[in-house]
C-alpha cells in the first residue's frame, strides 16, 4: 500500500518561489510605450525570459532571456562590451510612416537611446543581426528580407556600431534568443514548413512594403 500523501511536498519549493517573484516583479513594473512585456519561464534554458513581439524592444543590464522569432524581420542585438548593457529590437520594414517600432530608423533609434538612458555609450556598442529571411515563396520580387538586411547593415555603419556577427538572408525562420548583461546570442533556424505565424507576419510586412528603389562575435546555434 502506498503511504499517505505529505501535504507539505506539495508546497512551492524555494527556486520556484524566488522564480515567481522574479516574474511577477518583472511584469509589475512600468513600461514605456513600444517596450516588450510578455515575460515568462523559458523552461530549455532554466531563466526567465521576455519575448520581443514585432515593432518592440526590449534592454536590461541582466541576463534575462530576450528572445523573438523572426522570417523577413530583423532583430539587431546592441551590446555595450563596457558597460554590459544589452537589448534587441525587432522590426518588419526598413521605412513606414509615423513613429512605429515597426520600420527600421525609429526601431533603431529606439534601442540605441534606450540602451544610453541607461548608461551606454556608442562607442562601445557592437551589434549582431538576425532575420531577413526569404520565408514566403513565390514573393522574392518583393525582397522585404534583403531590404531588411540592407537597411540595418548601412545604419550600422552609418552610426560606426560594428557588426560582429549575423545570420541573415536564406529561406529560413530563425529563432533568437540574447542575454543582455553578457552580450551572448543565440539562434535556431527552423524549418520552413513549419512557419505559419511568421508567414502571415511576413505577408502583413509585404502588405505595407513600399516597391523597392533602386538609387567578431560568435552566435551559437541551439
């Protein structure tokens, strides 16, 4: 016969208890308009994490996980190797009307003077860039990815942040993930078939894309 149940082993043990204090206090505290607020328990990774949604940013001096997925969006990742200050961006079309986290200047311009409020300088910051992938078939004459692409590579170097490393372009998916105080990335290409959401996401980006004009870090896959 099996012995009675022990109530008490079923109370929250400490980790768990500290882990939803960790989240309940991320998730109280205030953010400003564009900023990422969907945190939860990445389970894989054992931490807690924040998910960057299309047009949002996210910065934290921690080594939270910062992730988002992406298809022809970019996700730059700014890490000031001084200060160890991090954040990532996530954005769907280079140029767009209005002020949206959604197009490529103001979602950079957003991150860099987020990650400088809190301390950062330009002249260490380094960049690694994410996205830009050809997911949707048959919509190459489009090239929202490759304009993407182009876009942030030019900013970068404009603003002289160099890039020390990137997965851009193909056809695939990816998943990424960032810890901000370390300046560590991380992405996983996924498979094409199997990308719905990004697809449709894709397809609202073509939807708004203008007609094209003419005129050292290391990332670990997981």
């Amino acid at each position: 016969m099996n012995p009675p149940l022990n109530t008490a082993s079923h109370t929250k043990s400490p980790a768990i208890g500290g882990r939803n204090q960790r989240l309940e206090k991320l998730k109280s505290q205030p953010r400003r308009a564009g900023e990422a607020s969907f945190f939860y328990y990445d389970a894989h990774f054992g931490n807690e994490a924040v998910k960057v949604l299309p047009g949002e940013y996210y910065v934290d001096t921690e080594d939270i996980l910062v992730m988002t997925t992406l298809g022809s969006c970019i996700a730059a990742c700014i890490w000031d190797r001084d200060r160890r200050i991090g954040g990532m961006n996530h954005f769907m079309l280079p140029e767009g009307a209005g002020d949206s986290g959604r197009y490529g200047t103001y979602a950079m311009e957003l991150l860099i003077n987020e990650m400088m409020k809190r301390g950062a300088s330009r002249l260490s910051m380094e960049a690694k860039i994410f996205g830009g992938g050809a997911v949707i078939s048959g919509m190459n004459s489009i090239n929202v990815g490759e304009r993407n692409t182009k876009f942030v590579t030019e900013f970068l170097s404009t603003e002289r942040i160099p890039i020390v490393s990137k997965d851009v372009l193909d056809i695939y998916p990816r998943k990424v993930c960032f810890l901000p105080a370390s300046g560590k990335a991380m992405v996983k290409r996924l498979a094409p078939a199997n990308a719905e959401a990004l697809v449709a996401q894709d397809k609202l980006a073509a939807q708004n894309a203008a007609p094209a004009t003419t005129g050292g870090g290391s990332v670990d896959l997981f």
